[in-house]
C-alpha cells in the first residue's frame, strides 16, 4: 500500500501569473457588482465590462445575473452565445465558447484543476473549447482540455472530462453518448 500523503503546505503555483493584480483586483470587484449581482438583468453592462476586460465578445450575446467569470481576459465568446443563471466560468485558462451556443443555469466551466498524485497537490491548466452550437445542459461540468463539438450536448447534470463528438448528446457521470443530434430544418 502507498504511504505517500498529500502535503499542501508545500503547493506553490507562484508560476501561474494570470495577471496584473490590480487589474484582478478591480476585475474582482466589477464582477461582483455587475456579474454576480441577481439584481442587474442588462447584459449591455456586462459586455461592455468583459471587452474592456481584454475578452472578445460576438454580437447578440445574453449574460443572464448571477454570473461569475474568473478572467475575462482569457475568455473568447462568439455570436449568440446566451449564459444563463448561476454559471461559472473559471477560465484559469483560456475558454473559448463558439457562435449559438448555450451555457444553461448552475453550470460550471474549469479550466483548472490539481494533479492529485502529486504530493504538493500541483495546479493543472488546461484550455476549454465549446465549438459553433454547443449546449451545455443545467447544473452539468465541462473540465480542463474538453473539446466540445460543433453542436454536442451535454445534458443536465452531466460531467464532460473527455472530448464530446459534434452532433451527439450525452448524459452522465461521466458523460456518455446517448444518442445523435438531429436539428430539424425551419
């Protein structure tokens, strides 16, 4: 049996600079008075925060209340993207999210993550990409380095640790492929 033992007294991630902390620091405090905030339905507000931020911002974009985005200056948004209650973008890395694609409430999105065999309990950044129609079902997690394609879905609940195929939907812990996609034509 292993004795080793977990010692997070010695976790340094003085590596990880994710930028200027005064910048962190107003960032912080903008996010909590207009992105966490219940009470601030207008999503004009939080766009123009996140581009002045350093985020690319699509157009027709929908940031609902109760939002939390760790760094927006490591967070690409394409057109129509809508970002429902409650969801949390902790982009220690870069998260991409692509055109039509839909966030739903509760859910989480982490690019970062700790490597649990290491004894110092090190940091792990990895990038998210949710390609051109993705949806992301309520309450589900997208963890660092998933790739979901073009028009996946991940269903309510679910946790996506590895790629998601274009046009399939899953479901589960871990997610797996339920069934395919089909858009019907208008």
């Amino acid at each position: 049996m292993n004795k080793n033992k977990t010692d997070l007294s010695k976790f340094n991630n003085t590596w990880y600079y994710p930028g200027n902390p005064v910048k962190r620091l107003v960032w912080y405090l903008i996010n909590i008075c207009f992105f966490q905030c219940p009470f601030l339905p207008f999503p004009f507000i939080k766009i123009f925060f996140l581009r002045f931020f350093g985020a690319k911002v699509g157009k027709g974009v929908n940031i609902k209340p109760s939002v939390n985005i760790k760094y927006p200056w490591k967070l690409q948004l394409g057109n129509n993207v809508w970002i429902g209650e409650g969801v949390w973008i902790d982009n220690l890395e870069e998260v991409f999210i692509g055109d039509n694609s839909c966030i739903s409430q509760g859910a989480l999105i982490l690019s970062g993550n700790h490597n649990y065999k290491k004894p110092r309990f090190d940091l792990v950044l990895k990038k998210i990409i949710l390609e051109d129609g993705v949806w992301i079902g309520a309450k589900s997690i997208v963890t660092g380095g998933v790739i979901c394609g073009s028009h996946s879905v991940l269903s309510a609940g679910s946790v996506a640790s590895v790629n998601l195929e274009s046009y399939w939907i899953y479901r589960g812990n871990p997610a797996v492929k339920i069934k395919e996609r089909i858009i019907e034509k208008n």
